[in-house]
RNA sequence: GGCGGAGUAGCCAAGUGGGAAGGCCGAGGUCUGCAAAACCUCUACGAGUGGGUUCGACUCCCACCUCCGCCUCCA
C-alpha cells in the first residue's frame, strides 16, 4: 500500500507520488515562523505535523530534502526591532536561537536548510523574479514606488482556497488606502521604502525597498529545491493568499507546476477557546516547559490529533499524553530488560511473535492512510498489551524481546517518544544497593527510610519481580 | 453573504453499510512487606437534532442546531 495524503488543491486523498523518476527523492518546503517573538503551541503543531509527516515517509524508504524558511524581514519585525531600539538582525537573531532550541526540545528533525529572506543570494534571487515577471508584463510598480503583481495575468488565482475571486466581498481588512494598485487583489512583489522602515532597505531597479513576504517562499524554494516541489506544507491559514500567491509568483517565472501536493494543519484551540493573547490562554513552549512539562509530553499532545482536524490543547490532555508516555516508558524498559536476560528455561515457554508483528505492520499502515496518528497508536498500545500479557504469561524470552525491541526502534524513529536515557548518579544507586540489602534482611523500616532517601534525590524506585527498577521522578 | 471543516463515553479520539479501536481518568480483582508497576475484568443498548434511503445507518442522502476556520501578508 502507498502513502496516501489529503491535497489541498484537489481536495482527495492521492497517492503520494514523487516527481522524482526513481520514486525516492522527495522535495518538501514548509512555511517556517516569522521571527519576531517566541513561536506559540500553534505554530509547533504545525511543524510537529510536518515532522511527523517526514519521519513517515523516511519510514517509508523516501529520503527527504526539507527546506523551512525564516521570515526575518516584515512589518512586524521591523516594528518589533523599532519597539526594541534594536537592529533587525540582532532583534530576530534572538528569536531564530530561540526558535532552533525548541525544535530540539520538541525533537523535530532539523530541515535541510533553513534560508532566512534577508541573506543577500535569495534577496538577489527574489529582486531577478520580479524582474523576470515585470518583463512579462505580470509585475507592475505603482505610483506608491511598490511592485504588485497583476492577478488579471494569472486567471489560476483562487483554485488551491477553491475561491471564485469574483464573488469576493470585501472585508473590513480590505479597504485600506491601497488605491493605487489596479486591483484590490494586487498583491505586492516588493514594498518600496518609507521611513518607519529605518535603515531596513535593499537597492533595487525598482528604488529602495524590501521584498514582499509571498516572493520570500517563491525564491526560496525554487532556489534550493528546483521548480517542482512534491510537497508544500503550512497551516490552513497560509492557503489564501500567501500559498496562491507563491503558485502565481513562481508558476510565471518557472513556467511549470509548483506543487504537486499541498498538505495544510488545522488551528489549535486551548481549553475549548481560540487562542488569543486577550483570552490569558495563549501559550509559547517556555511557557508550557515552565509549568513541568517536557518537550516529549508536548510533542505527544500535538501529535495525538490527526493533523486536518482542530486540535483542542488542554491541560487535561498533557497530563494524559504524560500517562500514556509513562506507560510506553515502562513498557520499553521492561522489554529491554527482558532481552538483557539470560533466557530461563524454566519460565519461557515459547513466544508468538506473529501477533507483534501484525501489529507493527498496522502501525505503518495507518500512518499511510494520511497519517492516521490515532490508529497508529492504537496498534501500538494493543502491541504493549499483548506483549506485555505475554511476559507475564512467560511465553517471551530474551530473543523475542530482541526482535520487539526491533519493532520499537522502527516506530519510534517515527513517533520520536523514547526518553531519553538519564544517567542514573552513583549515589542513587549505592542507596538502592543499601536498599536491597535491608529488604533481604526484612528490614522493611530501613528499606522505606531509603526509598524516600532516593525520592529526595530524584529518583523513584520500583520493585518488580526482576528487582528494583529506577526512573526519574519528574517524567 | 460565499467557501471549507467538525459534532462518537467524564476528557481525548479511531475504523466501519451488518459485532462502537485505542489513550487518560474511574471501579473491582491477581500480584506485592508496603507502595508502585504489570496483568485480568468492568465503564456509550448508543453516535448534535429531526427526517429519508436500506433487510439493516454511527457510516449514505436531506433539513436544522451548535462550534471552528478562510474570504487579500496569522501555523
């Protein structure tokens, strides 16, 4: 079975095709952040989705070429930078460390490249296409000095949001003071200069300026991924106009289809409400990382939702997501534990690995099916049941637990949920030494004094029929 | 007004024209010095509402209600 995967142009699910002949190359751009401020939970559930979505098709035998641009140069980073009293590249250097820090902390897999707007080689790009389409009679300055380009020249405009610009009504957004375009719907390849823009200006045969946000992606993208994308991602928000616009932009200039699959995240809620700045619940990952949670237990959170759907954040569900994460903890070390075992002939009778097997399979599947997170993790924890039943049952040995393990390292390597292995300190263990030897003498006051011991410590320690088993206390 | 998405248990959520996955929480039990984990069992006679098609509808169709998104630079 191919993966399959919803396109927004169409509007179905299709299989997912590469353009490269081989089938294994794939080309992905996805919309990075604005980096003006910390990036907010919505913003990740994007890019959680989009390395959900990479890690999938790696799965599946793609190698992926993954672009994610950085927007460094706009109205509000320039707004930002003024407000600061600071230069534009040093006011959105801060934001792009920060930004870098949480994708680790999120485990997202860093892209290929991450081009920021500002660097000379794609302004130079982007200044060529507007050239390139103003020869064309597509792009147009007018008498405000900007460049617009002439939506009457590209009648595709519309079709990825499917909207019928002629039954457009205006928007309250709409009727600002832009009169000197030719159309309302002229969108702007280049913002000529004016003075709250400081000394954030480019020369260019058009007069100083800076380019406009959609040619950003449009330069980009063909810049370092050629002229055909295979896939192009963002939120939902981005279809209109910034994804209409890169299609016009870079289909007049390239004279070949953009993106043969466009992939779109729904918004995030919180608590049931939109997330808003005035509503108090609106959250960047420093905030959430502030209150205990870890990046993990975030990452399962935005994860868990099928990425078309709206996904409602809630405390309630980080608190479930660290439940659920605990239970495949526990599950992993027991498994790992199991293979480091010399086999007890006395106990195991003999395992039925075929089942695992079935289900590690369905795990894979139902990612193929447009990435169907929730099905997938059902088979997962139907897997942990069974295995787990299994060892207790004793029909499990350490070479079955070998080949779980196997299955484990594959699907994580998509999930990205393991944790990560904290080195146990000496003095943990020395107490937990102390602590066996006062259990063997049913010392059991001494043995409680020392749990509490190495509870202070940070530790928290289990005793299992294979002995005592140590984990962190603060998942 | 136009276009699009969604309503499934206390919470999150999946598949399916014919037995309603899975996770969290909760209850009982096995195990255990205690605790925890693990394991077993239980928890929607019903899917926003009302119709219709069908031998049969949570699934298809229609209407209505509610929520969310986009409608010119918000993931």
């Amino acid at each position: 079975m191919s993966v399959r995967l919803f396109n927004t142009y169409s509007r179905h699910l299709e299989d997912f095709r590469p353009l490269d002949p081989a089938g294994r190359q794939v080309k992905m751009y996805t919309c990075g952040p604005t980096v003006y401020n910390h990036a907010h939970i919505g913003n990740f559930r994007a890019y959680v989705f989009e390395d959900l979505l990479q890690r999938h098709l790696e799965a599946r035998g793609f190698v992926v070429e993954r672009v994610m641009n950085l927007t460094d140069v706009d109205d509000k980073t320039i707004r930002g930078a003024r407000a600061a009293g600071r230069r534009l590249a040093d006011f959105t250097q801060v934001y792009k460390d920060a930004f870098f820090h949480d994708l680790e902390t999120l485990r997202i897999k860093p892209a290929n490249h991450f081009p920021a707007a500002t660097e000379p080689r794609y302004v130079e790009r982007m200044i060529a296409m507007i050239g390139q389409l103003e020869a064309q009679g597509i792009a147009y300055q007018a008498e405000d000095r900007s460049v617009y380009f002439r939506l009457a020249k590209f009648p595709d405009y519309g079709k990825l949001a499917h909207l019928n610009l002629d039954e457009l009504r205006p928007s309250g957004r709409v009727n600002s003071d832009e009169y000197e375009k030719e159309n309302i719907g002229d969108f702007a390849l280049w913002k000529a200069w004016d003075e709250a823009d400081g000394d954030v200006r480019w020369e260019s045969p058009w007069g100083p300026g800076r380019p406009g946000w959609h040619i950003e992606c449009s330069a980009m993208a063909t810049a370092l991924l050629g002229p055909e994308l295979d896939i192009h991602c963002g939120g939902v928000d981005n279809i209109f106009p910034h994804h209409e616009a890169e299609i016009a932009q870079s289909e007049c200039c390239t004279g070949r289809k953009f993106v043969r699959h466009w992939l779109h995240c729904a918004h995030l809620m919180v608590e049931g409400q939109k997330m808003s700045k005035s509503a108090g619940n609106f959250y960047t990952l420093r905030d959430l990382l502030e209150k205990g949670f870890t990046g993990r237990e975030i990452r399962y959170a935005l994860l868990t939702v099928n990425y078309r759907l709206p996904l409602n954040f809630t405390f309630a569900g980080l608190e479930g997501a660290r439940a659920a994460l605990g239970r495949i903890d526990v599950w992993v070390r027991r498994i790992s534990d199991c293979r480091s075992q010399i086999a007890d002939a006395g106990v195991f009778t003999g395992g039925e690995m075929s089942v695992s097997l079935g289900r590690h399979k369905n795990f894979f599947q139902a990612l193929d099916d447009d990435l169907n997170i929730a099905g997938a993790l059902g088979q997962l924890f139907d897997l942990i049941r069974e295995s787990n039943s299994a060892l207790d049952h004793g029909q499990f040995g350490p070479e079955q637990a070998s080949e779980l393990l196997k299955l484990w390292e594959s699907i994580n390597r998509v999930l990205a949920f393991e944790p990560e292995a904290a080195a146990v300190p000496a003095a943990v263990l020395a107490l937990v030494e102390k602590r066996q030897q006062a259990r063997a003498d049913k010392d059991w006051q001494a043995s409680d004094r020392l749990r509490d011991e190495i509870a202070a410590l940070g530790w928290i320690v289990k005793d299992t029929k294979d002995g005592p088993k140590l984990s962190p206390a603060a998942a």
